[in-house]
C-alpha cells in the first residue's frame, strides 16, 4: 500500500447523528475500489436517509454485527455511556467477539471523558480484539459536510500513522496529540477556551448595543484588535454579522449547547485531575448550564447563549 493511501477494507461506522452522518458519507465517496462500508444507527429515520443516499453502503443491526463484518471500525456517539455501551454491552458490544482472527482498528471519534475513553481503550487491549485510539475532532457539522474537520488524535505512534489517511478523507488538518487519552484531553481544552471567547464575545456585544453602539461597527473594531477570535469573526451571536453563524438561522444545528455544557464539565474535570487552577471553571459552566434550561436556547447551537446573555436581569 502506498505512503498515505486508504487501505482496501470493510470499514464500519458506528452513530449517524449530526457530525456522524456527513463523517460516514465522506468516507464512503473516498473509498478505494474494493472497500465497502456499513453502518450501523439507532434512530431508523435517520439510518433510512442514509442509505437512500448512498444505495451501496450496507447497515447492520447492533455493533457485534459491525465487529463481524469489519476490519476498521469508527464511532461517533453522543456521551461516554452510549461508548461504553457500544464497546462494552455483553451482548450487542463490539468486544463480545471471541479472541482470534484479523487484528481490528477501532477509531472513536467522540467527544468523552478522557477516564472513561482509557477504560475502553484497556478493554479493547484485554479483549485482544486490535487496535484502539481516541480521535476527537472540532470544525462542527459545517466542517463534517465539508470534509474539513480537524483530528485530534491520542495512541501510540504506530497506530496514529495507520490512523491519519483514513481520517483525512473526512477532514484537512490531523494532529498527534500524544498518547491515549492526549487526543480527548486536547480537544476539551480547546472546547474549554472556545466557550470562554463566545460568553466574552456575547458579553461585549451585549454591552456594546445596549450602550447604543451600531453592532457591525463594533465587531468590526474587534475583528481587527486583540478582542477578535473565531467566535467573534466566524460565529458573532449577533444576527447579521458573520455570514456563516448559526445566529443566522435562530441557532439552529451546530453544537448542542447541551453537549457544550457537558465537555465544558469534562474540561474541569481534567482541571482537578492535574490540579490546575481554573478560576472561570464555575462561572463558565454556571452560565451555559442555565441558559441550557432557558426555552430560548435549549436544544439550540451553544452560542445560543447570547439570548440568554443578552435578557439577563
């Protein structure tokens, strides 16, 4: 096989949500001459579009099933306990294989806690099933229909090389992280300064149009000062301003301000696991927490927040 080509196989993909469903569809149209591809997702609405649009991608109906088919297997669920139960599960999980055959690549792309990916990462080693690696991405579900995610990847070195072709036919930028759990540890850091720069940019928009401030105006000033981010230039929470923000389509898609909260607890988890002191942890979470409960923002994109931000007493 050549230097960075995507080996001939059957490859699996486990969870067809939001980021999952553009991942897999990405990955199919790349596949070299002689590989396939079957899925595996539990909501049949969303399993049945799927394979409307991609006739030849075969489903299956459990993980075991996937773990029968495949040799490189990718899975994108929402939270730690839907990874455990989709590895773990004594009956349906990918592990309930018996020892023996081809050595298989287990690719898990969600976004977890960084203990619980190690504990699966231990069970795939004790199953002697194959290979393990956590391989988090971030550009959203624009990113995943673009194919311009970016990786970020924790295992061994052997075992990322191996990785990254495969993982580039649905993203532009792969990162070695380190060892396992570097990829998750990473990404939730990442995720932890994002949501920083989005309350700070709604924060500062919300104060700059109550003091009577034209909005364009203001973010234009920041865009080009020591206030811009991506948030500010991508994602301004302000209708009208950046051409691609989900404040453009009342918040909808993008990244549930459910799941926010959630990695944004993982990130201060990590805090007290390295005992590092993170004094906007609290304050942070507390917010996006509450406007989660908010109407106006609950099941809604995470920079939602700034409807929140914005009619606060």
């Amino acid at each position: 096989m050549a230097e960075n080509a995507i080996p001939v196989a059957t490859y699996g993909f486990i969870g067809l949500g939001n980021m999952g469903f553009h991942m897999a569809g990405n990955l199919h149209s790349k596949l070299p001459p002689g590989a396939k591809l079957i899925v595996c997702e539990i909501v049949e609405a969303t399993l049945k579009r799927f394979l409307e649009q991609t006739p030849s991608v075969e489903s299956a109906a459990n993980p075991r099933e996937i773990a029968e088919k495949c040799d490189i297997i990718m899975t994108m669920v929402p939270v730690g306990k839907h990874v455990k139960q989709v590895f773990c599960d004594e009956k349906t999980g990918l592990l309930t294989l018996p020892k023996g055959g081809k050595e298989k690549l287990f690719i898990e792309c969600s976004t977890i806690d960084v203990p619980t990916s190690l504990e699966v990462g231990k069970a795939v080693a004790a199953s002697g099933l194959g290979k393990f690696a956590d391989c988090p991405v971030s550009g959203g579900p624009t990113g995943a229909k673009a194919s311009t995610l970016t990786f970020m990847c924790g295992g061994d070195d052997a075992i990322l090389d191996e990785i990254k072709p495969i993982v580039m036919t649905m993203g532009k930028t792969f990162f070695n992280c380190g060892g396992p759990g570097a990829g998750l540890a990473t990404k939730q850091i990442n995720n932890y300064l994002s949501g920083i720069c989005m309350l700070g940019t709604a924060e500062a928009m919300n104060l700059g149009i109550r003091y009577g401030l034209d909005p364009k105006t203001l973010a234009g000033v920041i865009n080009t000062s020591t206030g811009r981010s991506y948030n500010s230039i991508e994602q301004n929470p302000v209708k009208g301003i950046s051409a691609n923000s989900s404040a453009n389509r009342d918040f909808e898609g993008g990244f549930d301000i459910a799941l926010c909260v959630g990695v944004l607890r993982m990130a201060r988890n990590l805090g007290e696991l390295t005992q590092s002191n993170l004094p906007l942890a609290d304050s942070l979470i507390n917010t996006y927490a509450a406007a989660n409960e908010d109407p106006r923002c609950k099941g809604k994109d995470c920079r939602s927040v700034y409807k929140f931000v914005a009619d606060m007493p």
